[in-house]
C-alpha cells in the first residue's frame, strides 16, 4: 500500500511538472527594448544610455554600466526613460561585484517602482519607495553570518528601509548566494507574472534554463501598474565595483491573450512615421551629396533592374524551345534504343532461321535448288503438253463437224473415221507419256502447298475430258453410219 501511494505521488508530482513547464513555455515573452541595454554598444558616443537616465556615480561604458565603483560613499543608480504598464513582465541582469577586500559593501538593488529615486541612501536609490527592490546585499551590518544575502523588499511608500538589520525585518523573500568575486557575471532572473513574484540566480557560466536556482518566491504580491525599472548601487568605508553588463526586460503574457497590436499607441505609431520620413530625407540628402561629390559615376537607370514584357516573352519562347529540343534528343535516343533492339531481334532470327536449316534440310540449299529448278521444269513440260493436247482436241471436234455436216459417202467416213482415230491415238500416247513423266519424274513435291488437290489431279481430268470427246466422237460416227444405212433402203 505505501508503494502504490509513492507511486500516486510520483506521477502526480510528474504531471504537475509537465504542466507548469507546459504554462511556462507556452507563455509569450516579448523584448523589450526601451527598457534594456546591453553591451557592446551600450552608449551614446556622447555616455548616454539609450533610453536610461543615469545619476550619481554611475560610469557607462560600451560593453557595461559601471553602477557604483569601487571607491568610498558612492551612489549610483540608473532609471529608465519611460515608465512601463506590463501587467507581467521578466527581468534578467547579469552584473558582477568584484573588490580586492575580503569583504565588500554595500551592495546592488534592482527596482521596479512608481516613481524613480534617482539618489537615496537604499543602495544608491531613495527610500520609502512603492514597489520592490531586490537588494543584493554583500555588507553584513547585523553581523549575523548570513551575507551576501538576496533579498526581496516591498514597500507602499511609507516604510523606511532598516540597513542595522540588513532588511531582515521587511523582506518578504530571501536567499543566501554568494555571488560576489565570481569569475563569471552573476545572472538574477525576476519574474513578475500573475501577482506572483519570483526570483532565480544563476552563478555559472552557462546561460541556461536548468542554471538558475530559485532563490525567492512572493505570491499575491501587489505592484504599482505603472512603474520605472532601476539599477542601483553604494558603497561605504569598504568598496566594491558594482557593474552591470545587461539589464533585459521581457513583458510577458498570458496564453490566448490579447495580441501586440494595442500596445503601440498613436502617438508612438506617429512618432515612428515621423522619424521613418525624416530617415527617407536624410536618404535622399546623402543621395544627391554623393552625386555631386561622385559626377562621374552615374547611378544605373531605373529600367535597367526590371524587364519589360517583351523580354518576359522573349524569354519563356526561349525556354519553350529548349524544352522542345530536350524532348526532342530525347525521343531521338528512344529510337535509336528501338532501332538497335530491333536489329538484334532480326540479327537473332536470321541466326536461328539458319540454324534450322541447316539442322532440318539435309540435302542442303543446292540440293532444294535442283529440286525446284525440276518441278519448275516439269510445270513447263506439262502445260506445254497440255497446250498441244488441247490444239489435237479441238482439231478432232472440228474435223468431227465435218463429218457429221458431209455425211455423204462411206469411203470418205471411213477415212476420215481413221484420221480421228490416229488423232485419238495420239492424244492417247500423249496422255500416257504426260502420265508416265508425272508419276516416274524425280521425286517433286510442290513446295509450300499443303495437300490440295495437285498436279496429278490435273491429269486425271483431263483423262477425263479426253475420253468424253473419244466416246462422243464415237457417237456422231455410230450415228452417221446408221443414217447412211438408212438411206440405202430407200
Ligand atoms: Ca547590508
Ligand atoms: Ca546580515
């Protein structure tokens, strides 16, 4: 049970923390100039700090602010120009106090009050403040051990700052740092944000978020609305230097909250306009010096720096076109990868073709030359055959006209009986030589042709033919022969 409960804790103190530095980041923190410096150009040529009025014994340089140096009863102190309204704000200053002495006096204070206190006995600035200091004490005037001490002092005005006790009586935070004589400026971090002040020293030299310890947290505490951020510093019988190297001011605000845009008023808005054409003035001012201390350099021509739409045009037609010839080269390397595949698939079927041949066609190229030179010869042979054939047929129809037309004597029949006869008889022996050379020729199949009807179906019909004109010549003569029997029995 007690494990599960330090369990519950520890999550619980896990989600906590994830919260709070989810509301932390998530809280926008914006610069603010007019009420920071920082080196290293941090003056005026001239010692003034931008935006700071400075009083007493303060001694800006470039790089640092010299607050109160390390002589006898100085004071110092250092305000803004103008008074700020953040309703939460964040300050971070690095100093350093620095002596030669093992102890030093009297200390630095930061403030954030109504009014400015230029020159006072509260380290460098006034008392009875309205406000907060935070008071970097190194002088220990209570003697109790516990300097150099931070503290955190607030005051409505009419307290009157005890130093007998170094504040111990008025603080309403504190902590215990020793943060003179380090070898790296000292960073102090005060957090004003939602009525809840907080402040956090960093000793080190690394400028980071986990560097700075919380040294101080007041809560519910009440600041004026509108105050003046300062730096102060004294010394007394003992001295140190007070230097302050940055002083930056952020105004924080909420999540979701109200945007940047109220916080510059009109009269700031116009302020910048003015000084915005004062600048374009003094621009053209220095324009025209630098023309006539320079007349021989002359200032390029307005036109010059832009082109005119008939360039524009010029240059997409120019771009177009190189798109165009891209394609084109490439549409040109396509083909040649065609053309070359191309040839190397015609390279490998005659390659294989010419295997096939060699391995299917054992008589070889000369032998299926003579082959076909034969069937060639043959085709000539037979339709010259055929050609003479057809020449003794028709001869043999028409001489059996004239036979059938004369009809006259017996002795003329028969003698033209037996021409026909002879004609027949040589058609005959034609038909069987034609049959004999076709079937006894070399061996010659028609080359390509499937098994359609083929050369000896030719001969066939025309067998065929040939006996149909024999056995209708040997009608008319039958016929013609009866007739003149006939007719002799008239
Ligand atoms: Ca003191
Ligand atoms: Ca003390």
């Amino acid at each position: 049970m007690p494990c599960t409960l330090l369990l519950v804790h520890f999550l619980f103190f896990i989600t906590f923390s994830v919260y709070v530095q989810h509301v932390v980041s998530s809280i926008h923190r914006r610069f603010e100039y007019k009420y920071s410096f920082k080196g290293p150009h941090l003056t005026y040529q001239q010692g003034g700090i931008p935006f700071w009025s400075h009083y007493g014994d303060v001694i800006p340089s470039t790089d640092q602010v010299r607050v109160a140096p390390s002589l006898r009863s100085q004071r110092g102190s250092l305000w803004t120009s103008y008074n700020a309204s953040f309703e939460n704000w964040e300050v971070e200053m690095a100093f350093s106090i620095s002596g030669m002495l093992r102890i030093g006096a009297d200390g630095l204070a930061i403030w954030f009050t109504k009014e400015r206190g230029p020159n006072g006995p509260v380290y460098g600035a006034a008392d009875n403040w309205d406000g907060v200091g935070i008071f970097f004490d190194t002088y220990d005037n209570d003697d109790n051990g516990n300097n150099p001490i931070v503290l955190v002092v607030g005051n409505n005005g009419r307290l009157t700052y005890n130093h007998l006790n170094d504040g111990a009586t008025q603080s309403l935070g504190s902590c215990i740092r020793d943060f003179r004589n380090r070898h790296y400026p000292v960073r102090a971090r005060i957090t004003y944000y939602k009525k809840t002040l907080s402040v956090a020293v960093n000793p080190g030299l690394a400028d980071t978020e986990y560097a700075y310890e919380s040294c101080a947290v007041v809560n519910d505490m009440i600041l004026p609305k509108v105050g003046y951020f300062g730096v102060s510093a004294a010394t007394g019988s003992l001295a140190d230097d007070h230097d302050v190297l940055s002083f930056l001011t952020f105004s924080l605000r909420e999540p979701g909250a109200e945007s940047d845009k109220k916080q510059i008023s009109d009269s700031e808005r116009d302020a910048f306009q003015k000084e915005y054409e004062q600048f374009q003035k003094e621009l053209e001012k220095r324009k025209e010096d630098y023309q006539k201390d320079h007349p021989t350099v002359s200032t390029p021509k307005e036109d010059e720096f832009y082109e005119t739409d008939r360039q524009r045009e010029l240059e997409m037609v120019s771009k177009g076109q190189d798109q165009i010839q891209q394609e084109l080269n490439h549409l040109t390397e396509r083909l040649k990868m065609m053309w070359g595949e191309q040839k190397r698939h015609s390279d490998i079927l005659n390659r294989s073709n010419k295997e096939e041949s060699q391995t299917t066609v054992k008589e070889g190229p000369t032998m299926a030359k003579s082959n076909l030179d034969n069937v060639l010869k043959i085709q000539k042979h037979l339709v010259q055959t055929l050609e003479e054939m057809r020449s003794s047929v028709s001869e043999i129809a028409s001489k059996a006209k004239l036979i059938h037309q004369s009809s006259s004597g017996s002795s003329n029949a028969e003698s033209k009986v037996t021409e026909i006869k002879e004609h027949v008889s040589i058609v005959k022996r034609e038909m069987n030589n034609l049959l004999k050379n076709t079937v006894s020729g070399p061996n010659t199949r028609c080359p390509g042709i499937p098994s359609s009807p083929s050369c000896i179906s030719t001969g066939h019909f025309l067998v065929f033919v040939i006996l149909q004109t024999v056995f209708a010549m040997y009608y008319l003569i039958y016929r013609s022969k009866k007739e003149s029997e006939s007719k002799k029995f008239f």
